[in-house]
C-alpha cells in the first residue's frame, strides 16, 4: 500500500488518530514534527507518547528523541532520516504512516527535495552580529533574490538566529554550486484533519493550560539548569521561546500565557496556510473532521487509505 500522510494544525488530535489507525493497520508511524526530535522537550513540543498506546498496544513510532536539546536539526536531516525510516518499514513489509504538523518536512519527503547540507560560517556570523530583525530580513530577501529562491518560509525571520541561518544558507548557495542530492518522491495517500477555527482556539487555549499545569515550566527550567543557554531554547520558538522568557525573568507569568497563546493561534493559522498552499501545488488532501468520534475518522481514514 501507499504511505499514508496524515497532517493538520496543531491541537486537531492527528497524533491520536494516525495511532488510531495504525493500530488497526498494524502500521508504524514516522513523526513530521520538527520539535519532537529533541530529547527531554515533551509537553513544549506536545508528543503525547501516551497516544501511542491504542487498547494496550503500543504502536511503532520514529523520528521522535533522536537528538540532544540545544541542537540544531534541519530539513536536510530530517529528509534523509524519515526516508531512511520508511524504507526500514517497508523492507519489513510493514505499513507506513507519515503524521505531523510540520508542512515543508512533509512536502519535502513527499516530493523528494534536493537539498545539501551548509557549513556554519563563524565569519558572516560575526558580521551580522547586532543586525536588527528587519536588517536581516532585507539581506535575507535581496539574496533570496539573487538565487531565485522564494521567501515561502516565514520561521526564516521570526527570529535573528533564524534569520542569520538562512542568511548562512543563501550566502553559501549564492558562491558554492553544490552537488545535488537525489532522494525519489514518496507517492502518498494524504488525509487533512480540519477544524473550526472557532473550536480550534478553544482547543489551544484548553491544552496550553493543561500544558503549564502537568509542568511545561519545570520542564524548561530543568533545560535551562542542565547547561543549554537560553538563546538555544528561544531558537526552538513558541512554548519554548516565552516560557524561557518568563524562566529567567523578562516577562511575568500572565504576559507569558498571553503572549504564548497568541503566538500558537497564528502558528496553527500558519499551518493551514502551507497546507492551502500545498493543495495549490498538486497535492490532494482529503480533509476529515476533527470533531467527529474517533471510530468513524479511523473508519473514514481507513477507507480512503484503500485498507
């Protein structure tokens, strides 16, 4: 059979279904979450390991805790790792399923990027060094233009180390031709879990409580006391950038809360925005409701799966 994707905005519950259906399908899951890779960054990235465990069965899950806090994976890893891991399921006859909110991770293995890995360059990183925001987003864009590259990724500049990465990247492409990895697309039977954005909000506001109640902070505090610098948390953004914010004592609790929620609601818009966006280039997505009871998403998702 096919891979089957399954994507959607945050907190529409596409973890717990793609468990759902894996269970049934005897399938394993490969994660398209660009935070759940991290070690000991559980209830900031939400990986809810407990959704993996469907009527005492614990289904196969990768791509989750494969590397250290305070690193920086990229596209370019993840793109190999997840077709390393699907070609592991399926050279032991085992269904696949692709789950996660992380668009361009998705749409990069399903449409078989071509991507290089870049060097750090410490020199053009001492040189942007106290370039404002807007600074870098102007050099980001002028050398975008210059490789004939779209400005597609917002998170590129929602950050100065964000911005100086990609500014790494764009420098580096701009001087070195680089030698083209070839990774084959991923033909893929792909399932969107829609939401009302009214029921979405609420969802989000209900689970980042849940969140800070079951110890998001002392999580990240605990981060934070184990030797990885605060800019390191930043970098990873949303619950990780405000609540390290409130850590070490920029802002107070309630700016934090408020801050953090505004940040996910235009995320999860983000979010739908790529997969609009997604459609638009020729993928087919079939959307299924969040709200409806489990048994008849699995019973729909299955179906248009073809099992």
């Amino acid at each position: 059979m096919k891979l089957l994707t399954i994507l959607g905005p945050t907190a529409t519950g596409k973890t717990s279904l793609a468990a759902h259906v894996a269970a049934v399908a005897h399938a394993e899951i490969i994660s398209a979450d660009s935070r759940q890779v991290y070690k000991r960054m559980d209830i900031g990235t939400g990986k809810d390991l407990a959704d993996y465990t469907v009527g005492g069965q614990v289904v196969p899950c990768h791509l989750i805790d494969i590397c250290e806090p305070g690193t920086k994976y990229n596209l370019f890893q993840y793109q190999q790792d997840c077709y390393d891991a699907y070609q592991d399921i399926r050279n032991r006859q085992a269904e696949a399923i692709l789950c996660g909110g992380t668009g361009l991770y998705i749409e990069a293995v399903l449409k078989g990027y071509q991507l290089s890995p870049v060097p750090q360059n410490d020199e053009l990183r001492s040189q942007l060094e106290g370039k404002s925001l807007g600074q870098l987003t102007r050099m980001l864009e002028e050398l975008k233009r210059r490789n004939h590259s779209n400005m597609h990724n917002t998170t590129d500049v929602d950050s100065c180390q964000r911005a100086i990465r990609a500014i790494e990247i764009e420098t580096y492409n701009l001087s070195h031709p680089m030698p083209q990895r070839q990774l084959p697309p991923i033909d893929s039977v792909i399932v969107g879990v829609s939401i009302d954005r009214d029921e979405r909000r609420a969802k989000i506001t209900k689970r980042l409580k849940a969140r800070l109640e079951e110890g998001m902070i002392d999580e990240v505090r605990g981060l934070l006391d184990s030797g990885i610098p605060p800019e390191n948390l930043l970098y990873y953004g949303l619950e990780y950038k405000f609540v390290t914010q409130y850590v070490i004592g920029e802002i107070n609790y309630d700016e934090m809360f408020r801050q953090l929620e505004i940040a996910i609601h235009q995320f999860a818009k983000r979010q739908m925005t790529w997969f609009r966006g997604m459609e638009r280039r020729g993928f087919h997505i079939h959307w299924v409701d969040a709200m409806l009871p489990m048994e008849e998403k699995v019973e729909k998702v299955l179906a248009i799966w073809g099992f």
